[in-house]
C-alpha cells in the first residue's frame, strides 16, 4: 500500500465528537496548526445520535403533555395528539443546524478536517484511509483519540434495530416508535426514553434501578412521579438472554418471581440502556503500547496516555461519559500540549443532567457517599410546591437537597429534580468553582418571582434558615 499524501500538524485528532471539534478549535485558537479525522460526522455521538436529538424529542414530548393540561391555565385547545415523525424531523432539523455551525466554526479557524478511517502508527502518526484515492498520513506534534463509545448490549441478544433497539437507533427511525416498549437500564438514557414515548402514547415497562448514580431521595422521587403517569417499573431486577424471547412478532420478558412464580410481559420491542462501551478496537493502541482497563483507554489528569505524544478524551475513557466533560478534558489536553498550565478537572464540580420529567441535575457527592466517607454533615432541603413561579407554571414536584460539611461548610453535593433542574445546576457548579459556602448562596439576592429562588432557600435551609417552609 502506498500512501498518497503526507501532512505535518501540531496535533491530529482521531475522531471528532464534540470532546475532539471543541479541543480542536481551543487548539487553533492556542496558534496550533490542527487536523481532525473523522469517520463519519463531526458533532459524534451527542450531536447527532445522542444529546441533541433525543433533548429535540423531549422538548415535543413536554409541549405535548402541557397541551393535555392547557385547561388548568385556562387555554381550551381542540383534540391533542402527538405526530411523531414531525417531531422527529423537527430534532433532525436542529441537528443540521448545529453540524452546519461546527463545519463554520473549522473554517473560521483554519481546522483540516479529513474524511475517513483513521488508525495510529509509529512516530506520531494516523494513516488515514478515506473514502476515495490512497491512504495519507498525518503527523503531528501529539495526537488526541476522541474515538467515542457505543451502546452495550445484553449479553447473548444482539442489537437488529427492529425488535431490540438502542439509542443509535430511535434517532435513525422516523416513522416508527414501539407502542408497547421494555426499557432495560434505569439511567439517563432509559428515563430520558420512558419520557419521551409515554408522552406520545406508549405502554413502557422499565426494569432496572432507576437513575442509581443519583441522591436515594432523588431516585424515589422519580420512581413515584413515574409511576402516577403510568409508566410501569420493575425494580432491582437483571434479566438475561434466558429470560427473554425475541421473535419477528415482539418481545416477551420473564419476570422471575418469589418461588416459583413468574410473569411475562409482552411488548413491541426492546430498548436497551446499559451504558456504553469505548471504542478501542482497530485503531492501533495495541502496536502502540497504549495502556487500556477493562475496555477504556487510561490517561493521567493532563489526559496523556502512556505513550509519549498521545492523548486521549470523551467517552473512549470511561469516565463520567458526557459531553461537557468530554469538551473540558480537550480543552485540559490541548491546553497542556500548547505548553500552558490548565487546571486538572475536578468531577466533583461537573453536573450530571437528566432531561426526564422531572428533570435530574446533580454534582458531587450524595448523601449516602458523604456519610461513607465518614464526613459529618448538615442537608438542607427546599420543595418546588413551596415556589411561587413553579405553582404558577404549575410543575411543583420534587425538591433542591444540599449537603455541606458541618466543620467547614463546604458545599459537597447538589441534587435537584423538579422543574428547570437542568440549567439551575449552573449555579451550584459555580459555587462549587469558587468554593462558595451556602450561606453565601443564600445571601446572593434571586430575583422573584423566579424558580431559582429554590436554591437560594435550599442553601438557607442548609442552617435552618429558610423563609417560605
């Protein structure tokens, strides 16, 4: 095999989600010369299969459910009913609207994007085979894997996209969504899945510990909410190969009961949300030397592998797996490559986000982690039904939880399901930055009549101090 052609960079990104296109432009921004090497589309997973699509969904999915409600404010409406192919279409439209930004963005910063299959080789290097003509070879200074993840399957039931789908695949089906619908996994992407096709008229069955990562009062809270809608769960319990049967007609999952007792139930499909596996195969870390663990590419707080010259961001490393991590772990890297002094990233300070209804937000430790880690604490609480601007859009469940340390008064985690959870974590992540105390929190005045406020009286809450409860 000849190569065609042979470029110089300072560095080469394997892969363009959205760690590698936002770590490519802060590269060229820093004066580094950048190329990406992207196999399929710029954006990765997030935007087109993941984050953006499915959050397009939700929106119609929200819009949908108010409509159903529009007589408590007042608003006499004619028959409501979901089209879901338009609101697929419409998520589709946004995602164009988005890959089109980012092609902008590399042009006006001068980023080399390259088509193609990439694969690391000695000295620094990624063969790229494209789509058409000779292989070319890219050098650079350092080299960044953004290579992602995919869905993980249950063992001995592989994926068809008909009858056992993933998230790859209910954002690739316009005309179809399954009626009757088993969600294996409780996490963000089958809570944020029930959500959307119980708004639009489906029979979901949830099986599985519903977002485990979260506060235990934050998981009870959405097993109830969940539960008053309709939406079926069947908790604590881990079905196998052996316990389903998957036919050209539907599914049928056996529920294995106390003696000898069993339930089955049948559905259109099933959805399968047991997290993500990197994307470590064929790409070269094994000729390399690069270390891996149980499936992900390991790197220190500088994201550099232990190969010389070698980075590695995203998903590919296991942790957290979310696209504002992904984004700040390029920008660490590529910062360091540029010689400057980037700070490593705290996780305790990253949001977890759920856009399920209600919505999950969260950052640092939960309760039960506080207390393991032998630490004596003081929770303050506050509930969306005690705020003026949630009864007036009428969304009073759930609650704001802080926990501090009772020596320091240092804020340890931040939990959040209820209305507008999602973006009012920003303010807690800010807090935690600059190491704001509650007190603090609750001496920053929150306009009313505002749904924010719920912080602010959470974090009074913290010394008992809270005005409205």
């Amino acid at each position: 095999m000849t190569v065609e052609q042979r470029q110089e960079f300072d560095v080469v990104f394997l892969g363009g989600g959205t760690g590698g296109y936002v770590a490519a432009i802060r590269a060229a921004q820093l004066g580094l010369k950048v190329a990406v090497v992207e196999k399929d589309k710029v954006g990765g997973t997030c935007l087109h299969r993941g984050c953006i699509p499915s959050k397009a969904l939700l929106k119609s999915a929200e819009l949908l459910e108010q409509a159903r409600r529009a007589k408590e404010f007042g608003v006499i409406v004619g028959e409501v009913a979901g089209d879901y192919p338009t609101a697929f279409r419409r998520a589709q439209q946004v995602v164009e609207q988005l890959h089109k930004g980012i092609h902008f963005l590399f042009r006006k910063h001068g980023i080399t994007l390259i088509q193609g299959v990439g694969r690391l080789t000695r000295n620094r290097t990624v063969l790229v085979n494209g789509a058409e003509g000779q292989p070319q070879e890219l050098r650079g200074r350092a080299i960044v894997i953004d290579t992602g993840s995919r869905p993980r399957a249950i063992p001995g039931i592989p994926f068809d996209g008909v009858r056992v789908l993933n998230s790859d695949h209910t954002t690739a089906q316009i005309d179809w969504y399954p009626k009757r619908v088993i969600i294996r996994g409780g996490g963000a992407t089958g809570v944020e899945h029930a959500t959307v096709w119980h708004a639009f008229g489906a029979e979901v069955t949830l099986v599985g510990r519903i977002v485990p990562n979260e506060d235990e009062e934050v998981q009870q809270q959405l097993v109830r909410a969940f539960q008053r809608k309709g939406i079926r769960i069947v908790p604590d319990y881990r079905p196998t190969a052996d316990d389903f049967d998957i036919t050209e007609g539907g599914v049928r999952m056996r529920v294995r009961k106390s003696g000898t007792q069993e339930e089955v139930i049948e559905a259109d499909a099933l959805f399968v949300a047991l997290g993500r596996e990197g994307n470590i195969e064929e790409i070269g870390l094994e000729e390399l030397g690069v270390r891996t663990r149980d499936g992900f590419i390991v790197t220190d707080e500088y994201f550099r592998t232990n190969v010389e010259g070698i980075y590695a961001i995203g998903d590919v490393l296991g942790i957290q797996q979310l696209a504002h991590t992904a984004m700040h772990q390029g920008i660490i890297a590529v910062e360091h490559i540029a010689g400057e002094k980037p700070l490593p990233l705290d996780y305790h300070r990253v949001p977890i986000v759920t856009y399920c209804h209600p919505e999950i937000a969260s950052l640092g430790l939960t309760e039960r982690e506080a207390k393991e880690q032998g630490r004596a604490i003081k929770v303050g609480k506050f509930p969306f039904r005690a705020n003026g601007k949630s009864l007036i859009e009428g969304e009073t469940d759930g609650f704001v939880k802080i926990i501090a340390d009772a020596e320091t008064n240092d804020i340890l985690g931040v939990h959040i399901i209820g209305n507008h959870a999602t973006e009012l974590i920003a303010e807690a992540a800010l807090a935690k930055l600059l190491e704001a105390t509650p007190w603090e929190i609750g001496l920053s005045v929150h306009p009313h009549p505002t749904v924010s406020e719920v912080i602010g009286e959470a974090a009074l809450a913290v010394d008992n101090l809270a005005i409205h409860i």
